[in-house]
C-alpha cells in the first residue's frame, strides 16, 4: 500500500517545490531555492519509498517470495524501484535545466 502512496505523495509536494523552482528562476545562479526544490519535491516521497522497500523486505524474509504475502511485497518493490528509477531522471534532468552541470 505505501509503495502506491508514495508516488501519489508527489501530488502534494509538487506545488510548494514549483514554488521553490520559481524563486530561483530569476537568480540565474545557485541560490538556497534552486537547492531546495528538489530537496522539497523528494521530502515525502523518499520516507515513504523507504519504509514500503523495508517493509516488503521484511515481508519477503518471513512468508517468502512464493506466498500470498511475498508477490504482493515483490510488486511493491517493483512499483518502488520504477518511481525510483523515473524520479531519479526527473531530478537529473531539473539539475540539468538549472544549469548546475
């Protein structure tokens, strides 16, 4: 369940990190927003990400990977690592756009 809740969390930190994106875009430099909008984007997300990875793995551990419990845990870490994996893009290609590489 938190592994679908935690991408859904992205809807509730996007505005206030659109907001943070927009008061470093008049700067044209590094200032402390253009270090927090992705700092605030991910704030959410990634505590929940990590109890869903820690939870499915403890799952995983004592029903095993063939039960009931275990493919539901397995398709949590699948959901987990998919946002991952995308939000890592996203986050490199914001850097990108700020111009900090």
């Amino acid at each position: 369940m938190l592994a679908v809740i935690a991408p859904a969390s992205i809807y509730l930190t996007f505005p206030v990190a659109l907001i943070g994106i927009m008061g470093a875009a008049d700067a044209g430099e590094h200032t402390l927003f253009s270090w927090l909008a992705p700092l605030i984007f991910w704030s959410l997300p990634v505590p929940l990400g990590v109890i869903s990875i820690s939870l499915a793995l403890s799952t995983i551990r004592r029903f095993g990977p063939e039960s009931e419990n275990g493919r539901i845990a397995v398709k949590s870490l699948w959901i987990s690592s998919i946002v991952c994996i995308v939000g890592f893009f996203a986050t490199l290609r914001f850097m990108h756009g700020m111009r900090y590489f």
